[in-house]
C-alpha cells in the first residue's frame, strides 16, 4: 500500500496537471485559428461569414466562440445573432486580448452561475489589431476529466493492491503452514502426547527448531520412562520387606502373647496399611497413562444415586446421611469415560467428605451438566488451598492432624479426569453453609462414535477431545 501511495500520488499531480495543461492548450489553439481565420473579415465586418465561423468553432470547442472588434463590441456569438453589439469591453480577458495580449483565465461566471475557462487571443491583420477571439469552456468538462482519471488511478491501485494481498496471502500461507504443524504438535504434546514429532520442513531455522523439539521430547520421553519405572520399581521392591515386616511383628506378638503390646501393634499394622495404600497409588500413578480401559456412556442421574448407595452404609457408621439431589432439567446428561476411573475419582472425594465431615451430614450427591457434584458439611478449606490439595502429599489443613490417608488420592482424581479432557475442582460451599463442595466434569473421551464401548489406549490421550452430549 506504501508503494502504492508513493508512486500514484505524484502520477496522479502529473496527470491532472497534464489534462488542464491539454485543455488549456487545446483551447488556446482553437480561439488563434478562429483569430487567424477571422483577421479578413472583421474591417470591413462580415457578419454572415463571422456567423459562420464562430458555430462552426464552437461545436469544435464545445463551448462559447464569440468575435469582437477592436472596441469591444460583439460582432459574432455562438450563443445567436441577435447577441451582435453588445459591448465586452470591460471583460478582462476581452480588455487584455484587445490590447494585444494572450489572456486564459479560470474564473466564476456570475451570469451563468459557474466556473468558466475563458481563452481570449487578438485578431492581427497586417500588424495592426483589428479586434479579439473569445472561447469560454464549462469547468466541468476539466474537472469530469480529472475525477476520470483520478478514479482510474484509485481504481488500479486497489485492484494492484488486492492482488498483492491475494499473492500475499497464499505466499504466507505456503510459508507458514510448516510453522502452523510445528504448532500442532507442540499442542499434541501440551495435552500429553509425548510421542508426537514435529516434522523436518521448511525454512533452515523452522527445521533446527524441529530439531530441537523433537530432541527435547526423546529426552523428556527418556527421562519420565525412567522415573516411572524407578517407581514401579521400588514399589515392588519394598513390598517384599514390608510384608516381611508385618509377619515378623505378628510372630512377636503371638510368642509374647502380652496385651501390653496390643496397642503398639495396632500402630504398627495401621502404618503397614498405609505404607500399602501408598505404595498401591504410586503404583497406580506410574502406569496410569499405559493403561487400556473401556469408555462407556455414563446416565449421570443414575450414576449420582450409585454412588448414593454404595456409600451409604459407610456414612452411617460415621453418622452421617447421605442424600441424592436432583438432577437440572437441562444440560449435558451424558458423560463419556471409563466407569472404573470415574468410581476411582468419585470414591476418592465421598471419602474424604466422610472423613472431614466428623459427624455431620448431610452429605449431598447430585448431577450437575456435564459432572458429578459432591457437598458435605465439614470444615472446609482455608483461602488458597482450593489447588495445594491436588498436589502429590499435600494434606489440607483440616487433614494435617490425621493419620490416615496417603495425600495421593486428589493428584490421582484430577489426572484421571485430565486424561478423559474433565476436571476436578474443591472449592468451599457458596449457599451459605460451611462445607466443601467438589465438582467432577466429565467432558468426553471418545474420538467418535465408532469407538464407543471399545477399549482404549490411553497412551493415545491426546485424541480424546470431543464431548460427547
């Protein structure tokens, strides 16, 4: 557009100052051949001839033609005869061109009531000035001819300028869809797709930073394979001396048959069970993502009145009611995802609202669009724990002073639900009632109908993106 501009701008000036030129220098040519062809008839006047001259010249010139004598007195108009005699002389141009001289002037016609271009040129017969030629021309007729050219120029450099665009356009596009692709993959690899690889394509420093990712994913690949089984590996190397452990503290028991020592072992089994539950979820964790699982549509009301049920001999041994609340009317009620994943998830926070409510109830169960919705009436959380309490180990401060639990069970719900593209949140109740509240969205998990019902690689997560309603 800048080139554009730099160059019409100027060709536009010299356009238009070259129309008027022409048609100034057109009319200055037409009023001298009148003049030139008049000279013979003005001393002595022949009228019939000057009649005739000046229509002839006029359609020519298409404008005014008029002849005058050397006082200023008309002896021919275009306009009709019966214009002969009157007296011009105070005219500008018509006092200049009897006086010798070549006038063109622009100037605003107050009889006529617009612009006028006014050429007026002596008539010289033998030397001697014997009267004048004046041709006045609309204004308009220069300036239709200038908005023309004008346009013509606006009009070129706006088709230049879309076709620019448009060669533009499919330029940037060749050249960006490698870019484009680079950032599709980097996206893959965002929602977890670690096996993704950029492909090696355009320009030389689009296919180093290609590289580079690819590179950097080998490694990061290398690094969390190790890590995993560096878990899975230990889990299992200390089950074995643990159990060995717990069997060697029951023989002590059962030789010292002391009930001194029934306490202390009642401890030390609680801290075996624990030390079990945590070694299970580490477990659990390292082979989350390699796991093969069955998606199945899940009716959420329904789902909500389970959980309700499975729970609620449980809670009454803590003395604590469990209720089933009523689903929306409207909303998703439909979720996609592996039943034993959500069972896993909802288990987790029912549990933990068991555990923190201390008594009191009740607790509430109920679908929500798209989710699962969880309220008790325990002590709730302190300001901004709402997303400590998801992180591996991290206890809550209502949880700080309990035993039991292994500080796993909430990182495990939200990287479940993150591998079927849902989400957990624990915020506290906003109804007014102290408590927690948690919400469990299950938003898809299938690439498309066919695969519902089928199992799936859940080391292929990063396809799992569409909702199924």
């Amino acid at each position: 557009m800048l080139a554009i501009v730099a160059l019409e701008v100027p060709l536009g000036i010299n356009v238009v100052d070259r129309i008027r030129s022409d048609a100034k220098a057109q009319a200055l040519s037409q009023a001298q051949s009148t003049a030139a062809a008049a000279n013979d008839s003005i001393e002595p006047p022949q009228l019939a001839n000057l009649d005739e001259l000046v229509k002839t010249n006029a359609a020519t010139a298409k404008g005014r033609v008029m002849v005058f004598n050397k006082t200023g007195l008309t002896l021919a108009d275009s306009s009709g005869p019966g214009r002969s005699g009157a007296d011009y002389s105070t005219r500008p141009e018509v006092k200049a061109a009897i006086g010798g001289d070549v006038v063109q002037i622009e100037r605003h016609s107050n009889t006529m009531d617009r612009d006028m271009l006014a050429t007026a040129v002596p008539v010289i017969h033998f030397g001697k000035t014997v009267g004048a030629v004046r041709i006045t021309q609309d204004s308009t007729v220069i300036t239709d001819s200038v908005n023309r050219a004008v346009v013509g120029l606006v009009a070129i450099g706006l088709l230049v300028l879309l076709l620019g665009l448009a060669a533009g356009w499919l330029i940037a596009n060749q050249l960006s869809r490698p870019m484009r692709r680079l950032e599709k993959t980097a996206e893959r690899v965002y929602l977890g797709d670690l096996n993704a690889r950029a492909a090696i394509e355009g320009p030389r420093e689009q296919r180093a930073l290609a590289v580079a990712l690819n590179n950097m994913l080998d490694r990061l690949i290398g690094m969390f394979n190790s890590q995993r089984d560096f878990v899975a590996d230990a889990s299992h190397q200390l089950r074995t001396p643990l159990q060995a452990l717990r069997t060697a503290v029951e023989e002590i028991v059962f030789v010292a048959e002391s009930p001194e020592i029934q306490p202390e072992v009642a401890k030390a089994n609680a801290a075996f069970t624990r030390i079990n539950s945590t070694i299970d979820q580490l477990l659990f964790l390292s082979q989350l993502r390699d796991r093969k699982v069955v998606a199945t549509r899940i009716d959420l009301p329904q789902y909500a009145e389970s959980v309700a049920s499975r729970w609620r001999p449980n809670a009454a041994t803590a003395g604590i009611d469990i209720n089933v609340k009523g689903a929306p009317p409207w909303g998703r009620r439909y979720g996609m995802c592996a039943q034993e994943d959500l069972d896993r998830v909802i288990d987790a926070l029912v549990e933990n609202s068991v555990a923190y409510s201390h008594g009191k109830g009740p607790i509430e169960i109920g679908a929500v669009a798209g989710g699962i919705e969880i309220t008790d009436r325990g002590p709730g959380l302190q300001t901004g724990e709402e997303e400590r309490v998801f992180e591996r180990f991290a206890r809550g401060s209502a949880g700080a002073d309990r035993s039991e639990g292994t500080g796993l069970g909430l990182a495990i719900a939200r990287e479940i639900m993150e591998i079927w593209n849902g989400s957990v949140e624990l915020t506290n109740r906003t109804d007014g009632i102290t408590g927690a509240r948690a919400l469990v969205l299950v938003s898809g998990g299938v690439r498309d109908d066919e695969h519902n019902d089928e199992e799936l690689d859940l080391r292929d997560d990063g396809d799992f993106g569409d909702n199924v309603n």
